[in-house]
C-alpha cells in the first residue's frame, strides 16, 4: 500500500513540473485563429493554389513567435474540425457546402477587411 502511494505522488510529481502551455488564447490569437481558418477553408475547397496559401499564411502569423503560431495553427483546425463534425467521410458535397458557407460567412469576410475590434471585459 505504502509503495503503491508512492508511486502515486512521484508520478503526479513528474506531471505537475512539466512545464505547460496556457490552454487560454489572446484577442489577437483568437482573431489570427479565425482568419487561418478562413484561410484553411479556402485551401480545402481549391480557391488557393500554393503560392497563394503561403501568402495569406503569412499575412495571418508572419513574424509571429512559432510557438503562438502552433496555437493559432491548432485553433483554426479546430474550426474547421467543428464544421465538418459529423460528416462522413464519403461525403464531400456536405463538406464542401459547410466549408463553402464558412469561407462566405461574416467570420471571413472580417478576415478580408482591416477591420479593428476592441473588446472590453
């Protein structure tokens, strides 16, 4: 029993001194998340060849940190992931639709525009 203990609290000792990533995002990476997305539903639906998807890529996260563009990166597949949520994999018409209305909707249009948002908490 004593043994079993121990081996507890050094295995939960090991975990809580790994260092972590904060799991909460900025404005500014929330924003820059919603426009990748944007950016990644064009790309899925064939509107960007190569070139023109490194371009916006960078207009996204150029000169940010790698680490922040990681999250941001993780974060706008996240979006995409929920849209597709449910879709089989066969389907593409519906992929495409909800990718389609995604790349039209207001999210992306902001992504186009040079818009400032000011948020108070």
């Amino acid at each position: 029993m004593m043994f079993r203990n121990l081996c507890v609290l050094m295995s939960l000792t090991a975990t809580l001194s790994v260092p972590t990533q904060a799991l909460t995002l900025s404005s500014v990476e929330l924003d820059a998340a919603a426009q990748l997305g944007c950016v990644l539903a064009d790309d899925a639906l064939g509107y960007l060849n190569e070139d023109q998807f490194n371009d916006r890529f960078d207009d996204v996260v150029g000169g940010l940190p790698d680490a922040q563009v990681d999250v941001i990166y993780a974060k706008a597949l996240g979006y995409i992931d929920g849209l597709l949520f449910g879709v089989t994999s066969g389907d593409s018409a519906i992929a495409n639709r909800r990718l389609e209305s995604y790349s039209n909707s207001g999210s992306c249009a902001y992504a186009a525009q040079a818009v400032s948002r000011t948020v108070s908490l």
